[in-house]
C-alpha cells in the first residue's frame, strides 16, 4: 500500500513538472513544422539545402532537449519508491510499478498532476492548444501552398470550374463593412470563409474533414460595437491567400502598399474562391484592403462587383482612432492577438498598425503633415488615413463599384441590401433590418484645413454613391 501510495505522489510530481514545461513541446512541434514548410519550398539549390540542414539541426537539438526533460521527469516518478526500497533494502517500490496497483496510483497520481495545482489563469481568449495550431499553420506558408494546390486539383477533378463573378465589400475599417457582410450572408445568395476556417483558410476542405464548427451562441466580437460573431460567422480571412501569392510583398515595414495582380494570381484567386463557393451561389468577401489591388483584379476581370462602404470623415476617424486605443491596450495583455492580426494583414489599428500608402499621393501628403498627423493618439492622425483611402478610392476605374454611405445603410438598410442584391444580379431572402440612427458625436477640434478638405472629399462621395429615391 505505500509502496502504490509513493508511486502516486511521485508521479504527480513528475506530471506537473511536465505540465509546468509546455514550452519544449510547443518548441519541438513549431520545429519540425518548420522544417517541413522547407521541404514544401519549392526547388533544389545549394540555399535550400542550407537551409534544410539548419531546421534539421534545431529540430535534433530540441528533441535533445526533450529528451533530457522527459529524463528529469522519469527520475522523478521512480524517486520516492526507489528511496523507499534503498531505506528498506527491498524491490518492492519500483517493482510495484509492474503491478496492477502501481499502474492504477501511476494513472491517479498522473492525471492529478496535470489538473492540479491550478496554473497561472490564462488572459488569452485562445487556448494554448489553439494558439499552437494556429502558429504551425499561419506561419508555415509552403506547407499552405501544398495543401491548397493537392484541394485545388481535388475540386477540379470533381468538376469545379472558376467564377469570374464575385461580390468584394470593401472600405476603410469603420465604414460599416461586417454589417453589410451578415446581412448578404443572411440572404443565403452568397459564400464566403467564416471564422471556423481558420488557420487552415488556404484549404477550407481539408480542415473541414477535422474542424466541424456548429453554429453557436452569438458573442459581441473583440471591437466592442455591438455586432454578434459566432463559429459560422463571415470574416475577412482572405489575407493568407494574397500573403503567399505575393510573398507579404505589400505588407511593408511601415505601410501596406497596392500591389500588382499577375494573370496567374487571377486564376489562383478564382480557383480559391472555388473551394468556398457551394453550388447556386456567389462568392462574397469583406476585405479591407481590396483597394490596394483592385486595379490589378479589374485588369483581368471585368465581371466581378465592388461595394465600397464610407463614412462621415469626423466620426469615422473617432471610431478609428477609439479603435486604435482598444487593441493597442489589447494586445499588450495578450500578445497572440496581434499575431492573430499580423497573420491577416490586419494591419488598421493597434500595436501593427501599418498605414495604407498609396505612392501617387505620399508626396502631397507629406507637406502638409504637422506634428499631430503623425501621432496615432490624435483626431488629425486618422483624419489624414481618412483622406489618403477616399481620394485613392475616387481614382479607380468605376466599372462595377458601387459606393455605399455609412449613413444611409443604417437609416435605411432594407432599401441598400435591395439595391446592393440587384447589382450583382442576386437572388435571395433579404432579412428585415430595423434602422440604426445612433451617430458618434465629436466634440473634439480638429485641424481647419484637414476638415473642409475632408468634407469636399465627403461631399464628392456622396454624389457618386448609391441615391435611394
């Protein structure tokens, strides 16, 4: 009986000192995915080679590591019953461990260990677990590029076929772009990617014969503006697919900038949309970062439609910069929040904030920035990403864009669906919206100069944005 009682303690003991180590394990699996993400590298080199040497010798010096530490932890299951036997002169400590007894204390003692003693509460929203799958996935992006390209030929050989009709909702963040997002969805007409595609949003098809999310309770997402996300929900998670087509060449240190769209990237793009699009529907996406290579699309395809949602500039820099403030505090207390947006290029606001720069207006801008247009704490800051977006935003070619007020989707959103659905030659049950009248009042001065120049601005969207008789 002690001997069984030992063997207990001394295997919790063992387990909570591997429980109180998760790093060597996370550290072993990031490895060796790393070094398969090498493998999937395409080509032969001598600098491929190099670089698969490398992986391959972090790989073995952790799984020493480990090896050491899985040591440690035996040492210490065996510790208590083998200075029991020293003490008594007998066997009968470790030999309890063939034992039916000794397995039974060992499974008891073991599963103590790794519930108690309570660790150190979790401020992440993500389980470790989660945010392991998530870094294996996101940050390995040729082991992506496989798994889509083998979904691809999947789909083809089933008899998909590419799409050159689609629906982009796209604007400056603020402007109102998720609302419109659920409402189309909620019309059944569409699809798109949804939070239960992620990390794995390059193969949705694959991850689905693993992740089968159901629709659960709707929760307020991390913006805290009163919009329900649930596992089913419609998000902008396009972003690891133009990550890998350009190789995150417009991701910048400091800004996100447009970029080209090759004829290849086109035709990849579609078949992407084809293994979200189900069959008698149109692929729909909210992306905010549409504009930087909306040009390069339009030049390939002439069918697909654009919304383009804006906002009353005062306001819509407020909500921007309260944003700002909210991730930024976010993000500090739980780091992997803005890894989870740096994964998505969703660079708008927070610790990455990374400003849109388009190169034809950087030169105007420049002169005309004071102190206040470069700190991200004031109204002047956002005012002038408000500008820079809109003026880019009235230089596209207009085929097939339809600009939307913020301002008249929330007065009158049953009309704008409407009209929205008719562009795009939808089919579906529009849901009853009730109005949404409540406006962000600014009290806050603002530089004179920005503000007419934001309200011309203002004015000449108004006129090329969607009039409901």
């Amino acid at each position: 009986m002690m001997a069984a009682l030992l063997i207990a303690v001394s295997s919790h003991l063992a387990f909570w000192f591997w429980r109180a180590r998760p790093g060597v394990l996370q550290r072993l699996a990031l490895d060796s995915a790393r070094l398969l993400d090498g493998m999937a590298q395409p080509g032969d080199g001598d600098e491929k080679l190099e670089a698969l040497e490398r992986r391959t010798a972090q790989v073995l010096l952790t799984f020493l590591l480990f090896i050491g530490w899985t040591l440690v932890g035996v040492i210490i299951m065996v510790s208590l019953p083998g200075l029991w036997d020293v003490a008594r002169g007998t066997d009968e400590g470790l030999a309890t461990f063939a034992d039916w007894t000794g397995l039974l204390a060992m499974s008891v003692g073991g599963t103590l260990g790794l519930v108690y003693p309570k660790g150190k509460a979790q401020a992440s929203a993500y389980s470790a677990m989660n945010q392991l799958v998530h870094r294996i996935v996101l940050d390995n992006g040729y082991v992506q590029r496989w798994l889509h390209d083998r979904e691809v030929k999947r789909w083809r050989k089933r008899g998909g076929v590419a799409e050159t009709k689609f629906l982009l909702v796209t604007g400056l963040a603020r402007a109102g772009t998720t609302s419109l997002l659920q409402r189309l969805m909620e019309t059944e007409a569409f699809s798109s990617l949804h939070y239960g595609h992620m990390p794995l949003v390059m193969a949705p098809g694959t991850w689905s014969r693993w992740n089968k999310p159901k629709e659960s309770e709707l929760k307020e997402r991390s913006h805290g503006d009163g919009i329900l996300v649930g596992a089913t929900s419609a998000e902008a998670l396009e972003e690891p697919f133009w990550r890998l087509q350009t190789e995150e060449g417009y991701v910048q240190a400091d800004a996100l900038v447009p970029h080209t769209v090759s004829e290849g990237a086109h035709a990849a793009y579609l078949d992407f949309q084809g293994l979200v699009r189900k069959e008698g529907t149109l692929y729909l996406a909210k992306n905010n970062n549409a504009l930087l290579r909306y040009a390069g699309l339009r030049a390939h395809n002439r069918d697909f439609r654009v919304v383009l949602m804006f906002r009353e500039p005062i306001a819509h820099a407020a909500s921007l910069r309260a944003m700002h403030r909210r991730y930024t505090a976010m993000q500090a207390e739980d780091p992997f929040v803005r890894s989870y947006m740096d994964w998505l290029a969703h660079h708008e606001f927070g610790e990455g904030h990374k400003p849109f720069r388009f190169a034809d207006r950087e030169a105007d801008r420049e002169g005309q920035r004071g102190a206040s247009g470069v700190n991200p704490d004031s109204l002047e800051y956002w005012l002038d990403r408000w500008l820079d977006y809109y003026e880019q935003a009235l230089t596209v070619d207009p085929q097939g864009v339809l600009f939307v007020a913020h301002e008249i989707w929330s007065s009158r959103p049953q009309e704008v669906l409407d009209a929205v659905m008719e562009e795009v030659g939808a089919e579906g049950e529009c849901p009853e919206m009730e109005p949404h009248t409540r406006r962000r009042k600014v009290e806050e001065a603002v530089d004179g100069e920005r503000q007419r120049r934001a309200e011309t601005l203002y004015g000449r969207l108004i006129e090329r944005a969607l009039h409901l008789d």
